[in-house]
C-alpha cells in the first residue's frame, strides 16, 4: 500500500458501512496508520479488523489503543507479525483487557 492509499481508505471509512478489513501484508507503518485510525474513527460499523503481517509498532499500537478505548463495534482485530514492542503490547493489553466486546 503507498501512503496516499491510507488517505483514501480513511475518506472511504468514514462514511462506510463495511463491516470486515482485511489489510494485512500491505507494508502499513505507524505513518500510514495515522489517516486509517482517523477514518475509523468515524466509521460505526467495523467489526473484523486484520493488520497482521505489517510494520506497525509502538506509536501504532498506541494510536490503535485509543481507537479501541473509543469504538463499540469491533469485536476481532488481529495484528501478529507486526514490530510491536513491549510497551505498545503492554499499551494495548490494558486497552483490550477493558474493552469487552474484543472476542
């Protein structure tokens, strides 16, 4: 995925009712994570989210952690294989572990 796709992808969440992404191994950084966290945000209809086998890491999972805090909808997200350490795990475990729709 080139940076200008994440911009689109993020118009396109906003006003969309998808309900299941699948965006693994598509080369995603915590620099084109930022404009798909803003459009998810908006969107009220995610459930299945997959971004595994990416190059997220710490400031990734910490911007995903305050999606998570905010969102009702999603109920699976995956994200092996990325670069999270272990302060973005610790970030998102005690995110996930108050966020009880996550299966």
């Amino acid at each position: 995925m080139k940076p200008w796709h994440s911009l689109d992808l993020s118009n396109f969440l906003e006003t969309s009712n998808i309900i299941k992404l699948e965006l693994q191994r598509n080369n995603i950084d915590d620099n084109m994570l930022k404009p798909l966290v803003d459009g998810l945000r908006m969107n009220n209809s995610l459930c299945y989210l997959d971004l595994s086998h990416n190059k997220i890491e710490d400031n990734g999972a910490r911007r995903l952690s305050k999606w998570l805090m905010n969102t009702k909808t999603i109920i699976w997200l995956n994200l092996w294989d990325n670069l999270i350490h272990t302060e973005g795990c610790r970030i998102l475990f005690n995110t996930i572990k108050r966020h009880m729709s996550l299966e």
